[in-house]
C-alpha cells in the first residue's frame, strides 16, 4: 500500500536526512510530505535543498511546505538585498553556499523558498509547520501563526477539526514524547514530530533526532544527528 510520510525540521542536517530516507525506503506511489525548516543551524542548508530539489524528481510524490526559518531568509534576503544590511542569515546557512552576504545567495534558493506553500489540507489530516492559531474564526487565516505559533494545543476547536489530524513540527520534544503522542492519536488528534533533530548535545536527554512519520501505517522512524559538524 502507498505510505504517507511525514518530516519536520531538517535544520540543514543533510547527512542525517539522507540516513534516514534510506530507512523509509520511498517507493512509487509513496507520497513524502515536508514539513519546513530546511535551513539554518546545521552545518548543510544548502545541501538540503539541492538534496529536497533531487526528490521532486523521484517516482514517489513529494509536498514541501514552508517554515519559519524559510521565511525569515525571506525576509532577511529582501532585508539585505533592498535595505543594504549586511549581518543578516545564519552563519551556517551562509558558510554552506560559501557566501559572506545573503545578498549573494543564489535567486534559485530564494524562489525555492518564496514559492513553498503554508499548509497543506487532504483527507483525514491537515499538514502545518508550527500549528493553528484557533482563537480566529478560520485557522488558516494567519500565515504568521501557522509558522510561528506554539501553545496552542489548549485552544484546539474539535467542532472545527473534525476527524482529521493535525500534524506539525517547529517545538523540538524528546523521542518518548513524539511516542507518546502516537499512542495518544486517536484520542487527541494531533502530533508533532520535530525531534530537535540539530541539538547534536542533547541526544542524551532524547533531542537530536529526526523523526519521520508513516501515517498509513502509524509508524514512526527516527535517525539520530550524524553530522560531522555541530554547534548546538
């Protein structure tokens, strides 16, 4: 049976990513869906988006949705590009396309990251980076809060959210506790699946992992940091 399978929060921890998709094994007709933060903090933004760009070529589907840190490089490129600054992006991002200013990166990477859709709605689940702002009328109203939010949990709108699950990354949590929230899936409809997977140092307290989830079969695959390189 094709898979559904979801990933949250590369972090530019290439090396890890890849380890992990050989786990998953992608096979025609599985659809991989990405849930943003490609960039920043791990030693390999760049080397995560060419590795992203390789995939849209492969015979599995493929959704990439947007993250925060996708938008602040946005927000940083245009910052530099129109305004002159110069300290902007994260020095990982910028040493992995050899670059001193984000003003020299590449208009392919910036269009890939300008052009990533929000969200994603499909049946029996809704795929978000971050989370949904419940306190507006329509959740998908703010695009800032379905990057950003955190917190939310307590103001989730059943009525609303109907059946289907929500299932985001942005907060890092432990393993056991993306484990906890699968067997608490039916009952609270939602999962975050951000395993810290760029906190190399914490891998003792559960973080540094990069989880992905096969919800057609309600399976989780975790990969630990790999790296050769860490900061955090």
């Amino acid at each position: 049976m094709p898979r559904k399978i979801f990933i949250s929060d590369i972090h530019g921890c290439l090396n890890t990513f890849n380890e992990l998709l050989d786990k998953l094994s992608l096979k025609k007709g599985d659809h991989l869906i990405l849930l943003g933060d490609y960039i920043d903090r791990g030693p390999h933004s760049k080397g995560v988006i060419d590795r992203i760009g390789e995939l849209r070529s492969a015979e599995f589907a493929l959704t990439i949705l947007r993250g925060n840190h996708e938008q602040m490089l946005i927000h940083d490129y245009l910052s530099e590009t129109i305004k002159g600054w110069k300290d902007m992006a994260d020095e990982a991002l910028k040493r992995s396309f050899g670059i001193e200013r984000l003003e020299e990166l590449p208009t392919p990477y910036f269009d890939f990251c300008n052009e990533l859709p929000f969200y994603k709605e499909a049946h029996g689940f809704i795929a978000v980076h971050a989370g949904l702002d419940f306190s507006n009328e329509n959740p998908f109203h703010s695009k800032e809060n379905l990057i950003w939010i955190r917190d939310w949990y307590k103001n989730i709108d059943y009525q609303w959210l109907g059946k289907r699950v929500i299932i985001h990354g942005h907060t890092p949590q432990t393993r056991k506790e993306i484990e906890r929230q699968l067997e608490e899936l039916e009952e609270k409809q939602i999962i975050n699946i951000d395993g810290g997977a760029f906190l190399a140092e914490q891998k003792q307290n559960g973080l540094g992992q990069l989880c992905a989830f096969d919800w057609t079969n309600r399976k989780l695959y975790f990969q630990e940091n790999i790296e050769e390189s860490n900061k955090y």
